[in-house]
C-alpha cells in the first residue's frame, strides 16, 4: 500500500451551487483548498481530480428515470420535476447540475477504487459527503448520493463488509436506505434528534431490514444542545465496539461539520476541537481494524468561513499523517483571502481554545437521568443485540 493519501480535487466542484440565497456556498470548498494549501498540506498527500461518474456508475445507487431528471433539470432549470425533488427550497435546479453532481461522486468512487486497490494509504473527498439523496430523489442539498456510490462500488470490487461512519448533525438516511438490506454493510449514524431536525429520522429503533439486513443499521439521536464532552462521550461508547465486532475492510467516513456551535442550521454545541478528536478516532479505527483503508468524506457545515475549512483542513492533516496542531496560528495570506472573497473577518488559529477535549468514557458507568446517556443507551439496547453485542 502506497503511503500517501489522495486529496481528491477538481476545481470544477465550487460549481455546486443552488444560488446565492442557499445555505450551501460553494465558496466552503474553495476555502477549505485554500486553507489545505496555506499550510502545505497539498504537498503532503498526492492531489487527484478523477472524471465524472458516468452512467453506469450512478445506476449502482441510483435509479435511470432520476437520474434523466437530473440531466432535464440540468440543461433547462425550469424543466425541473419536484416529484424527484428537483427545483425544490432545498435542491433548486441549477444549469450543469448533472454534470457537478456526477464530476463529486466521480471523486469518491475513485477515492474508494484507489483505497481498496492499495494505491493509497487514505483518501478524502471533501466536497463528497452528499448523504441523504435517495435512489429515486434528491434530498437535503444532495443531488446524487456519493457516499453511498463510493460503498457500492466498493462491493462491486469484491468487499465483503464496509462500515459507514457518519458524525453530520443530520441524519445519514440516504446511505442508510441504500444497504437497508445488505448484511456487508454496517451504517452507524450519530445525529441531532429528528424530533428537532431534519430528517425527522434516525432513531435507535432503525437497525435495518428483517431478515440478513437486522443490526446493519445504527443509529445515535443526541439530544439538541450536545456539547463536546457528550458527544465523544456518545461516539466511542457506540462506534468502536462496533467496528471492533464488524471489522470492516474498509472504513468510509462522513465529517459534516454542521455539529458545531456556531452552525446556523442545527441546535449542536460541538467545537471543532471535538471534531478533530473524532477524525482521529475514524483514522485510528481504520488503521486498527481496516488495515489503513479509509475514504473520509466532507458533508454538511454552514458556517463557511469559521468552522468548514478548518475542519476538513484538520481531517487532510490527519489523513496526511501530518496533522495540523490545533494551536496552530492560521497563515495570514489565507485570512487575507477570506476578506476578499466574502468581506469577513477569517478564524486565527485552528482551534476553538477547547483542546485538549475531556469526556467521560462510558465504560465508566452511566447516569440513567442523563439525557445524553438516555440517547446511547437506547442505541445500544436497540442495535447491539441484534449483533450478538451487550447493550
């Protein structure tokens, strides 16, 4: 296996862009390179730009007659079809939609060929992480579902188990509904209520279909207002015991940064300290149980100047193997490019003056009157049973 991650990059993803009123600025992405380079990560990890998933590769996950609704959509906006969730507050039609929704998930199906062939030791995708389109619809800002591509294409080349690991404050049902029904494939999902946000799903009681697919499906529902001690509290008293009973073959991580407690969209307490801390966790695991195979891809985040491209800027660091310390002060060419691009004032250094972050390992025993706690066990009641596991 080659010791360099993949940065997977192509310039052309910025053009992901549901307007200037819509949450999601591309302007996160061209942040986070720029960030990436200040520091010279980018000559820390190989940076690859693959093609577009053509169309045999969206059809793995997604179904023909979406897929040409999507191509409609993208050559004349106005021909939109809402029953497939195009043209949509939340997926507005947009020229060249098709082709910048296939060009990102073209970039985590190579990112997962190039992991699983050895060619790279990690790889990371950070304008990937499109979780919750469906095989028939767009959803949630997500056009195709790149995650769930990367996974099938995992499967296609011979793997017989993949974790998918997702700490998005929302709820990873795209990729969940994907391998419902598939025993290779172990979803864990750690998630913002959906009595409080959207999805509206991903409780505990979800562990996937009857039958081969029982226990495939996990899922962690945080109480709105979960700061950093209770969300690593909950991720490593769910995620390693898992992917230590699992053991995948490869680990496909999704690092929304919409956790955070400055994230406009969401009702989490996280910092990005606690955030760093889980992309290492993720990177340990793989190293651990996956023999170094991992794809970790971005996802949601809103706040797109202080939190997104510190995050992933930190998750490229640690794939790296050259982790960027979180006192680190930020180059000042960056924050200069900050203000011209968006009249803000950039972060100074790359931490939220939290680290090092403390939690209480649930090993050491739980607080039935604890709501956090009430949320993880309710997960391990649900789920870990049904793996042979004791709650």
């Amino acid at each position: 296996m080659s010791g360099r991650a993949l940065l997977m990059w192509d310039e052309a993803v910025t053009q992901y862009d549901f307007g200037s009123e819509h949450p999601m600025d591309p302007v996160r992405l061209a942040l986070t390179m720029s960030l990436v380079r200040a520091f010279g990560l980018d000559r820390a990890v190989d940076v690859v730009a693959a093609k577009p998933a053509g169309e045999s590769t969206l059809r793995l996950v997604h179904r023909e007659d979406y897929v040409a609704a999507v191509r409609a959509a993208s050559v004349d906006p106005r021909h939109a079809d809402q029953a497939y969730g195009i043209g949509t507050v939340d997926d507005p039609a947009f020229a060249g939609m098709h082709e910048v929704s296939a060009l990102i998930a073209g970039q985590s199906v190579a990112a997962a060929e190039a992991v699983w062939r050895g060619e790279a030791s990690h790889a990371v995708n950070f304008a990937g992480g499109l979780h919750h389109a469906m095989p028939g619809s767009a959803s949630g800002f997500c056009i195709y579902n790149d995650a769930s591509l990367a996974i099938a294409r995992l499967l296609e080349l011979g793997a017989e188990r993949v974790a998918y690991v997702d700490v998005d404050v929302h709820h990873g049902d795209g990729v969940q509904a994907a391998f419902w029904e598939d025993p290779r494939v172990l979803t864990i999902s750690l998630h913002e209520h959906p009595r409080t946000l959207f999805p509206q799903t991903g409780w505990p009681e979800e562990t996937g279909a009857a039958g081969p697919g029982e226990g495939g499906a996990v899922n962690v529902a945080l109480p709105a207002g979960t700061g950093d001690a209770g969300w690593l509290r909950a991720f490593h008293a769910v995620v390693p015991e898992l992917i230590a009973d699992f053991r995948p073959q490869v680990i496909v991580t999704q690092h929304g940064a919409d956790t955070h407690f400055e994230d406009p969209l969401a009702h989490l307490a996280v910092s990005l300290d606690a955030q760093r801390v889980v992309q290492e966790a993720c990177h340990q695991l793989a190293h651990e149980y996956a023999e170094g195979r991992w794809l970790a891809l971005g996802g949601g985040g809103y706040a797109v100047v202080d939190v997104v491209p510190r995050s992933w800027t930190h998750l490229v660091g640690i794939a790296a193997h050259a982790p960027v310390e979180p006192e680190s002060v930020i180059p000042s060419s960056w924050r200069d490019e900050v203000y011209a691009r968006t009249r803000q004032l950039g972060p100074a250094r790359m931490t939220d003056g939290r680290w090092p972050v403390e939690f209480r390992d649930w090993a050491a025993g739980y607080d039935p009157a604890d709501r956090l706690d009430q949320a993880v066990l309710a997960t391990r009641k649900a789920a870990f049973p049904l793996r042979g596991l004791l709650p």
